[in-house]
C-alpha cells in the first residue's frame, strides 16, 4: 500500500547562514544531515518526489547553510551543511560547527534528524556526531543506508544488520535504520512515513498501518 506523500507540497523557503536569520521557531522541522556526497539532496528529492527540490550537485559540500523547505505553514524539512569532502576554508567550517552545535542546542521546533550515510560507508565520525546530538536532546533519529542501489541484496541485509547492532549498542533503540535508493525508490515509502509522522502530517491510523 503506497504511503500518501504529503512531502510534495516542499518548496524553497530560506536559506540561514546565522541563528538571527531562522524562521521563526514555532512549527515542526525535520532536519537532514549528512557528509558530502552521501546522497543526502537526492534522498530529500525522492522523498518529496520532487526533481530538484534540492540541488544535486558533483561537486562535494555544496550546502554551506541550513535550507529550509516548507511542507505547509509551521512544517518544515531542513538541509544541513554536508561535511567530509567539503574544500571549505577551516574558519567557514568552525562557524557551521558552532551555528549547528547552537540550532540543536535550542531550536524548540525540531522533531527528529534523518542522518543519510552510503551504504558503502557507513558510521564515520560525522554521522556519530550528528546521532549524538539527537540522543542528546532526547530526540528520535533515523539512519537512510543510500545508494543501496550498488549492493546486492546480501550484502545490503549484511550492512544493515551491522548498522543495526552498532546503532544499538551505542545509542540504545532511539536510532531506526533502513535500506535506502533515490535510484530505484527502495524504502522511500518507509522514510516518507517516519518524516511525515514527525511532522504531524499522517493520520495515526496510517502511520501505524505504514509502519508495519
């Protein structure tokens, strides 16, 4: 059973280099992190089954800002700066650290992280960071194993299990993690549901029946 995507509605909303330039914080948001060309801006389009929602780009650590998408007014989804590759100079890099470390801190708004990680490479120190930052606001996360498209099935069952088990030891059952692919649209439907069920856009029946 298809999983309504009531992400489709996102648009282009703002982009903020600094807390004064935030919306105002008094919606739901849901925000998006991962290291540089982990597939994180093609995740946020097959989500909201948009073609460029979010820039694709070849070139590592294009998102220098948190990008805002409005789903409706007061429901947000939030791309954050990608790190890893990124050729940025390190004081640029020092103030994303901090802006980040102080949107987590205090953003009210902010309902769960969906951290995106390569099923070829999964669990580097970023990732760990981001996690941690949700556990540590008590907040609900939730892994998107992407590209899982260039593994067979074994070995993506393989990743996932050891995903599992390491996400468990380290943060206890706050972190879900799934198979991911933009390419071929597998656990679109799976992601759609936990996003729109943070964002407080499914009715309650539909997301249990969903989630199953």
């Amino acid at each position: 059973m298809a999983v309504s995507n009531y992400l489709n509605a996102a648009r282009y909303l703002l982009s903020a280099h600094n807390a004064r330039q935030l919306p105002a914080d008094d919606g739901l948001e849901v925000a998006f992190a991962g290291r540089s060309n982990a597939g994180k801006s093609s995740a946020l389009n097959a989500l909201a089954g948009h073609n460029a929602l979010a820039r694709v780009s070849k070139t590592p650590g294009r998102t220098q800002q948190l990008v805002f998408f409005e789903v409706r007014p007061q429901r947000c989804l939030v791309d954050l700066p990608g790190y890893g590759y990124a050729k940025v100079p390190m004081d640029l890099q020092a103030h994303w650290q901090a802006f980040i470390d102080q949107y987590f801190a205090t953003r009210q708004s902010l309902r769960g992280l969906v951290v995106v990680m390569d099923i070829r490479h999964p669990l580097k120190d970023y990732d760990r960071q981001m996690l941690g930052y949700a556990v540590q606001r008590s907040l609900p996360a939730h892994v998107l194993l992407t590209k899982g498209d260039k593994l067979g099935r074994g070995q993506q069952s393989q990743t996932l299990a050891a995903v599992r088990k390491e996400l468990s030891s380290a943060f206890g059952d706050s972190v879900g993690v799934q198979v991911f692919s933009s390419e071929s649209k597998q656990g679109v439907d799976q992601a759609r549901t936990v996003v729109q069920t943070w964002l407080d856009l499914m009715p309650a029946a539909a997301s249990a029946v969903a989630a199953e």
